[in-house]
C-alpha cells in the first residue's frame, strides 16, 4: 500500500490548521501541537522549510506564530508534498553519503576498490525489468498522483472541515447559552 510519508501528514495538518484557524491572530506552533498531536520537533523544522518555500510566513513577537502566505486557494496540497518531499529527499542523500562513507571504508564493493560514484547511485546498476518496465509504471503513477494533488488545494481543506462541522479554534470553546 503506497503511503504518504508522517512528515508529508503532519505539515498537511499543520498548513490546514494554519489556513483555518489564523484569524485575526497568527497560530502558534504551541496551539498546533495542542490539536493536532504533532510532536514539536517535527513540527518546527517543517514549519520552518514551508516558511523558506513561502508556503507560510512566520511573525515575531509575543502573540506571534504562522500565517499562510498567499491566500489559501493558491496554495496546493502538492506543493506542501513537493516541500516535504524535498526535505526528506536531502535527508536521505546525507544518509545514504554516510552510508556511502562507511562502505568505502570497508571495500565492501567486492573488488578491494571503493565502490564508484555511478554504483552508489544506481545501486550497481539496475535490471533491464527495473529500468524499462517497473520505473516507467512507477514515475507515471506518480505523475498522475501528483496531478491529483495539485489541484486539491488549502481552501478545498478548510470548506471540506467546515461541511464536517469542525470547528475553528476561535469558536470552539464559545458557549453562548444563557
């Protein structure tokens, strides 16, 4: 089953919960951990990237926090994916060049020599059945997934949570019963 990664999940949560529930103040990361269970390590470093990507803008300040960017129907679910994915796509290239690293210490290559640069990378080479039948499958699905994804936007979202009766936070905890 093809899944989103948690960190995909948890700045899509965030970025909605930002786009419905900034008004009139920004959210803080505090109040987004509070609702939504995102642990805040995660939270801080996604907040973070999408603030550099201009997905959000961050304000200072004692009442300060995260506010969308632009206006919630310009920004796509696919590009939160995209910001996401590029982050763990550098994370995963520091591991695998520490990996890299550490079998080149070892010669693990068989041949006494470390392995080379093109042999990291394509895994010594892929199959015939990889290359020309199972990557062309897998990079059109996800071109299609993609589409998909980027005309599902941030507004889409909130409407969605308001046809579910949810609640902003600003509205939660009223009681107007006398």
């Amino acid at each position: 089953m093809l899944r989103l990664s948690k960190k995909t999940l948890l700045a899509l949560e965030a970025v909605v919960d930002v786009a419905y529930n900034a008004r009139p103040d920004p959210v803080q990361s505090k109040e987004i951990t509070k609702r939504q269970g995102i642990p805040q390590r995660y939270l801080e470093q996604v907040m973070q990237q999408l603030v550099r990507e201009g997905v959000l803008k961050g304000v200072r300040g004692p009442r300060g926090g995260y506010r969308l960017a632009r206006e919630r129907r310009r920004i796509t679910v696919g590009e939160i994916v995209r910001v996401v994915g590029a982050m763990e796509a550098a994370d995963d290239a520091r591991d695998e060049a520490k990996a890299a690293a550490r079998e080149s210490r070892s010669n693990l290559n068989g041949t006494g020599e470390a392995p080379t640069s093109a042999e990291i990378e394509t895994g010594n080479g892929g199959s015939p059945l990889g290359e020309q039948v199972v990557r062309p499958m897998w990079d059109s699905f996800q071109a299609e997934m993609m589409d998909k994804l980027n005309a599902i936007t941030i507004d889409d979202l909130c409407r969605e949570a308001e046809t579910k009766d949810i609640k902003p936070a600003s509205q939660a905890g009223m009681d107007f019963t006398i």
